[in-house]
C-alpha cells in the first residue's frame, strides 16, 4: 500500500474525531494503544490492517467504507523499470528488452481500462 493510501485514512479519522468532538486519546484509549501510536496512525505513518481498520471504525461509529479512500481518490503510483549495470550476453539484452516491451503494454492498457 501506499503512503498516501494511510495519510488519507489518518485524515479521515482525524476529521471524524473532529465532528465528534474526540481527542486522539480517547480513540486511543478506546483501542488500548498509546497515544504516539495513535497520532501514526492519523499521520499515515504506520500503516494499518484490516483487523485494526475495523476496530477503529466501531470506535467512532462509522462504516469501515468511510474511512477508505477509493482508489480512484488516489495519485496513481508512478511505476519505473530500471537496470544497473551492463549486460554482455546479447540473449539477456533481449530478454530485458522483451520485459520492458511487456510492462509497457501492461500499463498501457491499465490506462486504457482505467479512463
């Protein structure tokens, strides 16, 4: 998962406990963490599962579903085929060739599907 994919649920929690007029300790002490762990979480720097997810969401009352961004909510991840080094072997180059030439036609109808 993405970084950006937790940041948006730390969000949504945070604004919820807003609404609700709650602290980060009270939702914390609901779910018998520490407050640090608390504030990761509303930061998106500790990533969460499904298990935790759910347990939040009964917390605050609210269906899991809100607080999970849809992707189409999200930056699309930037995808990068790289290589370091030199390849001698002439097969090997076609091979790498034959990969990069694939991904590329994978992404380009993971774009044509995604519009």
């Amino acid at each position: 998962m993405e970084p950006d994919f937790f940041r948006e649920i730390g969000s949504r929690i945070s604004h919820i406990l807003i609404s609700q007029d709650r602290s980060q300790q009270s939702l914390a002490d609901d779910l018998n963490i520490s407050k640090q762990v608390m504030h990761k979480i509303i930061k998106g720097s500790k990533a969460i599962n499904a298990i935790e997810l759910g347990s939040i969401a009964r917390s605050l009352g609210v269906p899991v579903d809100t607080l999970i961004p849809s992707l189409s909510q999200m930056e699309p991840p930037v995808v990068a085929f790289g290589f370091m080094g030199e390849i001698a072997c002439e097969k090997t180059k076609e091979e790498f060739e034959r990969i990069r030439t694939a991904i590329d036609e994978m992404l380009f109808l993971k774009d044509l599907l995604d519009e």
